[in-house]
C-alpha cells in the first residue's frame, strides 16, 4: 500500500498537481509505522506540515497533525501527542473541516481515556454524541465512535451502557461489511 501510494503522489508530481501529490504522501507516511517505520512516517508528516504552511495548503495540515499525533503516541511521546492532536482540531475547525476535526476529538477522548484521565475523556466524547445525527458521518467513522465510547463507558464502570455502544457498533459492522475483519473486532467489543 506504501508504495502504491508513493506512485501516485509521484504521477500527482509529474502532473503539477503539488496538493494531490500531499494527500497520497500523507496516506504513505501514516502506513510507515506499520512496516516498522516509525521515524521515516514521523519525517514525512513533518515535512508535509512544513510544505504546507509554506504553500498554505490547509486541508492537508489537520490529517497531517493528527497522524503526527498518532505517531507520537506509538513512541510514547505523550505531551507531543496531545499538541498535534490539539493542532488537528484547531486547523480542521479553521477550515470547517469536520470530519477531521471529529476524527482527532475521538482519539483525544482514547488518550485521555488510557491515560485515565476521564474528566478531559468524557468532555472529548461528549462531542461525539453530539454528532450522531449528521448526514456526513460515515458508517465508519460511527463505527470507530461507538468502540470509543464503549471503551470509555467500561472505564466508568458502566458495563451495560458499554454493552448498548459495543452492541451498536456490531450492527453497524453486520450492515456495512459483514464479511470484514471489522466483524471479529466488534464480535471481542461486545
């Protein structure tokens, strides 16, 4: 997948079309880690959020920060994780961004949730509920929120309202992919 990616944003290149070129390298670098690495994806992301400060590229900084956030935290670099997942947020409500504005909310509420801080968890899942009424929300982003908000409930030391989240998430995986390995996941959820 790296390096599918890697060739589009090289044809992206060729074609002059630098912002296009941005998303299929920021798709490469949040893989990295995956292969084991963790510091190549960290650069990348970084030299994406330097070129587009530079160029003004807006829509690619709030998911650059927030795979830089997601790197730090496989590195254990706490405080740097709650910055870049904080500079997602305010870049992505900026630009009236959304989904990456819900995106980095959600995995504040599971980093303050692991830390166990539930207080700065709660307010941050609390956003979450707020949007479940949208129409931009996809079924997998409903999916990844249901599991945080399952997760933070059992924390609180309320299984059953747990259960109602895990529960929702499973229908959500039995409507839209089946088949998935998303299924085996929502099936240990509950």
């Amino acid at each position: 997948a790296v390096e599918s990616f890697e060739r589009s944003r090289d044809l992206f290149r060729e074609l002059g079309d630098e912002p296009e070129a941005g998303v299929a390298e920021i798709w490469a670098a949040q893989l990295l880690p995956d292969v084991g690495k963790l510091e190549e994806g960290r650069r990348r992301l970084a030299a994406i959020v330097a070129e587009a400060e530079k160029r003004s590229y807006r829509v690619l900084l709030p998911p650059a920060y927030y795979w830089l956030g997601i790197s730090d935290y496989g590195r254990s670099g706490l405080s740097q994780t709650r910055r870049n997942y904080k500079t997602a947020i305010r870049l992505a409500e900026e630009a009236e961004n959304d989904f990456e504005a819900e995106h980095a909310r959600e995995s504040l509420a599971l980093y303050y949730s692991d830390l166990g801080e539930l207080e700065p968890a709660l307010a941050y899942a609390s956003t979450l509920l707020s949007g479940f009424d949208s129409d931009y929300r996809s079924p997998r982003q409903v999916w990844r929120e249901q599991g945080t908000l399952a997760r933070i409930a059992l924390k609180l030391n309320l299984p059953a309202t747990s259960l109602s989240f895990a529960k929702e998430r499973l229908e959500v995986v039995k409507e839209n992919w089946p088949d998935s390995i998303l299924m085996n996941e929502s099936l240990r959820n509950v």
